[in-house]
C-alpha cells in the first residue's frame, strides 16, 4: 500500500482559512468515508481532529472541519491562529482491511 | 476515559525482537467497541500504522510489516503485545499503544515508548 499524498507545508496568516489535501486511491479515501486527521504539536503526541472525513470528536474547535470528493480528503482550518502551527496527518481504512497514513503537513501560521 | 500506557525495552539489538506490551485501564479489552492497535513514529519522520488487533484475536498487519510483525490479545490481564523481529536501525521509533474505533480513527493517544535499536 502506498502513503497517502499530502503537500509537506501550508501557510497563512491568523484569522485566514486554510486547507490541506490528502490524496489516495479508488482503494482507501475513494471507497471508505473513514478519513481521519491528526495534529501534532513538536514533541507532543498526535490528537484525533477528524474521523469518518467530517466528525469532530468532543472538545476539538468548530474551526476545524473535513471533507471529501473522490480521491481526496481536506482538513480546513477557519479563523487561524497562532496554537494551530503543528503538523497535520490524514489516514484512511484500506480495502486490504488496513489503515495508511499520510506523509504528514507542517502548518505555518505567518 | 480508556488509558493506555506501553511498557518494554528501550533499547533492542539488531537482528533481535522488540517486544512491547499496553496495558489497558478505564475499560476491558473485550469490548466489542474497540480495536487495539499499534503505530509508530522514527524520529523527526510521519507516522506508521504496524497493525490492529479485536478482542476476538482477528489481527490485520501493515503489508510492509506483516512478515515481522506478531499482534497478541491477552483478555485476562487486558493487555495486549507486539513482538516484531530481526529488527534494524529503521526501526527506531517511538511506538504508540492506542485504541482504535471500527473506522480506523485513534483516540486518545498516549507520549509512547521510544524504542532505539543499536548495539
């Protein structure tokens, strides 16, 4: 199984909107709605952000959303700020009964 | 709250296995609500799924991984184990323990073990 495709970085500056993409294959994120993503903050452990491509689970700001077409997944962060400079993950089930991730995204608020 | 804390070695011989066990606490493995998996991060590099157990034993490997990696369920002390052998340099990692919705989503994710491989 092959990673999926994210850009290794994204900016903007506060109060922007930005979008991530993950892009898969027919055999992951075309086939299942079992998107998630992570965020990771340097040296800290990752948190669920996103599961099945547009829940948030308890906790996680509303400026945060996912969503999907095809092949390709997108996290966007609304009203950035400056707690959201991290690295961001994407993962998706497989049809292989697997999980994959994404090479991961470092967000850069300007 | 589910926890989960990792315990092993941290420090593995090439060519030898890394062994690690989590140990559950806050809920029981046997839960049908839950998979139990195991991810891992080199150091400064993404993340890695190694592979998912259910309660049940019903194991599912990363492709590149399977031939080394062994996912073990033991109910009675609600833990469960990786074992993945003739390890090398690449292998170093901090390895995450972590439960996993049907959906594949983990949640909540714990600081991990660091796991260096060297002689």
């Amino acid at each position: 199984q092959s990673a999926l495709t994210q850009p290794a970085s994204v900016s903007g500056s506060p109060g922007q909107s930005i979008t991530i993409s993950c892009t898969g294959t027919s055999s992951d994120i075309g086939t299942y709605n079992y998107v998630s993503w992570y965020q990771q903050h340097p040296g800290k452990a990752p948190k669920l952000m996103i599961y099945d491509v547009t829940k948030r689970p308890s906790g996680v700001s509303n400026r945060f959303s996912g969503s999907k077409s095809g092949n390709t997944a997108s996290l966007t962060i609304s009203g950035l700020q400056a707690e959201d400079e991290a690295d961001y993950y994407c993962s998706s089930y497989t049809i292989s009964s697997a999980l994959v991730f994404g090479g991961g995204s470092k967000v850069t608020v300007l | 709250q589910l926890q989960l804390q990792e315990s092993g070695p941290g420090l593995v011989k090439p060519s030898e296995t890394l062994s690690l066990t989590c140990t559950v606490s806050g809920g029981s493995i046997s839960s049908s609500s839950y998979y139990w998996g195991w991810i891992r991060q080199p150091p400064g590099k993404g993340l890695e799924w190694i592979g998912s157990i259910y309660y049940s034993g019903s194991t599912y490997y990363n492709p590149s991984l399977k031939s080394r990696v062994t996912i073990s369920v033991d109910t009675s002390k609600n833990q469960f184990s990786l074992k993945l052998s003739s390890v090398t340099a690449a292998d170093t990692a901090v390895y995450y323990c972590l439960s996993s919705g049907y959906s594949g989503w983990f949640d909540p994710w714990g600081q991990g073990t660091l796991v260096t491989v060297s002689s």
